[in-house]
C-alpha cells in the first residue's frame, strides 16, 4: 500500500472524527466508534508500511 495514500487516508478519518466529535454531544454515537475504528485501523497498518521500509 502506498505511503501517500495511507497518509491522506488518516488526514481525512482524523478531520471526519473531529467534525462529527464537535457535532454530538455523546461518544457513545455509532459513527465515532466506526470513525474512530477506521483510524486505528489505518494507523497501525501505515506503522506496519513505514516499519517495512526503514528495514530496507
């Protein structure tokens, strides 16, 4: 997967995640925690992607 990419991906579920968190006043939403999932999801994977780089 691309770099790039996974850094765009992240950018946008961080500003989604913002933008729904100032909307609502409860965390217990379902949107945030799937939000939020995403995020993890795609921050672990670019650590996994940025990881196997450096070990080149």
């Amino acid at each position: 997967m691309d770099v790039v990419v996974l850094e765009q991906e992240i950018k946008e579920l961080r500003s989604k995640l913002y933008k729904i968190g100032r909307e609502t006043n409860t965390y217990s939403q379902g949107e945030i925690l799937k939000v939020s999932q995403k995020l993890d999801e795609k921050i672990l994977l670019y650590q996994k992607v940025k990881k196997s780089f450096t070990l080149w």
